[in-house]
C-alpha cells in the first residue's frame, strides 16, 4: 500500500499541473541491436582485416576478404576458384584485388597472364602504372634474345627438373611415358647434368643425348645402345619443338638474367600464345615449376599466384600434378592461388578429372559469377552449393556473384574505385557502359544500401590496412 503522504501529494499535483505521466525505463539497446538495425554498419562477416571487395547484396554490409587472415578455422586452404561467363566481371575482380592487396607491404603477386588484345596482355596498364616491365614470353622475340626460362636451370633440383621434362613430353604426345621411354629420358638428364659443369645445361644437350645415348647407359642395363637410342627417339622429337620447332627460342638457353622476383608484382605476359595450343600447359609448366624453386621463399611475405585460362593447368593431368604439389607447399609458405576459370564442365568432365577435383577441392574459396542454368546445376553439384545459391547463378547480373568461403554463402555486389575504374576495365565496351552497370545490377529499393555500403568501405579502408600491416 502506498504511503498516505505520497497519494496526497500526487492528488495536489494533479489538480494543479494536471494528470501526471507514467513514468518511463531509459531505453537501453547491444550493439548487435543497433547492428540489426543499421544493416550497412554491422561488422563483416568474414571479419574486419583484409582487402574490402564490396558489400553484401542484401544486407548491405561491407564485404571484406583476406585468404591469410582467415587461414585456419575459418578458411582450411587459403586458394581461391573464380568462375563466370566472359563480360560479367572476373577481370575486375581479379585486377582490384591485386591491387588492393599490394596496399600492404608484406604482399607478393604474380600474374600469367593469358588474354590482350592490340599486342600487350590485359594487365600491362597496371603494370605501366607501377613502373613494372611485364616478362613477356614470345617465341618470335625470344629469337631476338628475348626473355628465356630455362627447365633446367640450376635453381630447380634435379627432380624438379626430371619431372618437368617429363610433363612437357607427356602434355605434348598426350598421354604418360612409357617404362622405356621414361628410362632414356632419366638416363639423358642425368649424363648432361653430371658432365656440363662451366654453364647451364640447355634443353638442346637432352636432346643430342637422346639421339646419341653413351654406351655406359646401354650396358649398365644390359641392353643394346640401338634400343637405347630407340626408346628415346619419340621423346626427343618432342623437346626439338622447344629447340628448333613453333616454340623455339623461349626456353633452349640459359634463363634470363635480371628478372626482378622482390617486386611488389610480377606479370607473365602469354598473350603471344595461342591459348588453344599445347604450348599453352607447357608454358603453366615451366613457368609454375621455375616459380616454385626460385621465387617462393620461407620468409614472411604472402604471396599470391594468380592465373588466367587455368583450365589449361587443371585440365591436364600432368600438369595438375605439378601444381597439386605447388599448392601443398604453398599452405606453408604463405601462397594462395587463383585459378580463374571460364566453365567447370572444361574441367571436371575431361580426362583430368582426378586432378582437376584434387585441386578444387583445395580451393576453399570459391566465387561465381553469371552462369546459364544448366552449368550452374553442375557447378552446383561440384561444389556443393546450396540450393538458393544455384537458382540465382543465372540471374545474377555484372559485378555481382556468389561467394562461398568454407560453407559461408553470400552474394556480393564487387565495387570499382574512380580511380580503380581506368586500369580494370581495358576493353573499351566495358568502359564506355562501366558508369551504368550499378543501376542495372541493382533494383530501386537497393540504390540507398549501396550508398551507404559505399561510404562504410571509404571509411573502414584506412582501419583496415592499419589492421593487417
């Protein structure tokens, strides 16, 4: 019961000042509340340390991604498969995340690059930009002493060196080496090694050994130097296409001397290469394996490999070996691969099916642009997307795509910088129409999100670099 004193104060009060209000609790509220409301401010979900691609679809909050901060529990391989149609926006993601990346000092980048147009491959601009010389392998200017790797260079271990000679000859024959053959080829590599010793040996010296096997070879054996000689001539007809065949030139001398590997980027430049011929997987080849031995290093870096047409890489079996064994490694020394592929069906139906799954299922990020409906069924099933996830594929419109970063599925909306804009979008079309792809992409009840997404990502990019350097 209330005092007597309190109900006739009350009652005074009234008759005075009129009835008197209820009074009211303070209103009190978490950040996640707040968060909740405010969609645009709430913390990415992948985190706040990274590069920021843009914002998610439909909540409208920052979208930011980092293989090296998440590797661990939240990401188990810190590789990366970007899938899509032509036109629809992987080469302006791949370009602003390298370049965003490079904001931070501890970061490494190489790129082969396989696509150009008017002479020069689709990065030269950036790599203008950033007073970098792209290393372009060109058979014709290779004659001219252009730029040359060398498969047996002695950086690379003698393996390293076996296994590559066999990968180039079984990519071009098109099926594995004999027992035979692989013997002539071992035992070819092992007498130049062990007899050139005042230079580099050269492709053209595993070549004359083949043809001229040493008698010590046959009769450690037990075998006829005509047989021999015979085992070894169908492989060295293959290597005499580097010497003296279409792709002479880039890779019969010793290796080029100069190649800047401490620069923040380094661009491969294959666009002189017909991307539909056997030469393209060779040149991955050589030049993965030639990476793998002299550019990786157990330091501190990070260092990112990325590659256009990697179909040529994962729908090789011999190849795919190669780089299965560059991806392992590179979990420990701080590498992450990007493979930017066109269709999964180039790949996971092909004879290199084994592989090809081997080294998807390395990639524990996978991004997915546009895609008709029946491919993006079978990505689906692939990848194992959800079903949500797979009816949108087709209808995703340019610069969005679906991400899936270990189970974690979002559709992202990728934003280009003003100044970001002249350097990755090269083709003329996709500049002249770059301006409208926002307001296509998006319906009308969006356009306030993004605006807001916009400016949360020019205000976190200064906390966030401060965050990982």
């Amino acid at each position: 019961m209330r005092d007597p004193l309190s109900v006739l104060t009350d009652a005074f009060t009234s008759f005075l000042f009129g009835k008197v209000e209820t009074t009211r609790l303070p209103v009190r509220t978490s950040t996640g509340q707040a968060q909740a409301v405010y969609l645009p401010t709430a913390a990415p979900g992948l985190g706040d340390s990274g590069v920021i691609i843009g914002r998610e679809v439909y909540s409208g909050k920052g979208y930011i991604y980092d293989p090296f901060q998440l590797y661990g529990q939240q990401l188990p391989a810190p590789h990366w498969l970007v899938l899509g149609e032509s036109g629809n926006g992987k080469s302006a993601l791949e370009k602003t995340y390298v370049l965003r990346q490079l904001r931070f000092k501890d970061r490494q980048v190489v790129v082969l690059d396989a696509q150009g147009e008017d002479g020069v491959g689709e990065w030269n601009l950036i790599a203008q930009e950033l007073g970098i010389t792209p290393i372009r392998l060109d058979p014709m200017a290779a004659l001219d002493h252009g730029i040359r790797l060398n498969p047996l260079d002695p950086s690379i271990t003698t393996t390293g060196q076996l296994a590559l000679l066999r990968t180039i000859i079984e990519v071009a024959m098109g099926h594995g080496l004999d027992e035979r053959a692989g013997f002539a080829l071992k035992v070819a590599h092992s007498y130049v090694n062990e007899t050139i010793v005042d230079r580099q040996p050269v492709l053209s010296d595993i070549v004359e050994q083949l043809r001229h096997p040493e008698p010590e070879s046959a009769e450690a054996m037990n075998v006829a130097i005509d047989d021999v000689r015979a085992w070894g001539l169908d492989v060295a007809l293959v290597l005499d296409r580097l010497v003296d065949g279409d792709l002479r030139g880039m890779f019969d001398g010793p290796t080029t001397v100069g190649i800047d590997l401490d620069a923040p980027l380094i661009v491969f430049d294959l666009s002189h290469i017909d991307r539909n011929s056997i030469a393209m997987p060779i040149l991955m080849a050589i030049v993965g394996v030639w990476l793998e031995h002299t550019w990786i290093r157990p330091d501190r870096k990070k260092r990112i490999f990325l590659v256009e047409e990697a179909w040529h890489i994962i729908n090789s079996p011999f190849v795919a070996q190669l780089f299965q064994r560059l991806l392992k490694f590179g979990r420990r020394l701080g590498l992450s691969f990007v493979a930017v592929v066109h269709h999964l069906s180039d790949v996971v139906d092909g004879a290199a099916a084994k592989e090809a799954a081997a080294i998807l299922k390395m990639a524990s990020t996978r991004t997915i642009y546009a895609q008709k409906a029946d491919e993006a069924r079978a990505t689906g099933r692939v990848l194992g997307l959800p079903r949500w996830a797979v009816e949108i594929i087709p209808t995703l419109t340019p610069g969005i795509a679906v991400w899936d970063v270990n189970g974690n599925v979002q559709v992202v909306k990728h934003l280009v910088t003003e100044t970001e804009r002249p350097l990755v979008f090269t083709d003329r079309a996709m500049t002249e129409s770059s301006d409208d792809l926002a307001d296509d992409a998006l319906r009308a009840a969006e356009l306030e999100a993004e605006e807001r997404a916009a400016a949360f990502m020019e205000q976190h990019l200064g906390d966030t670099e401060s965050t990982v350097a």
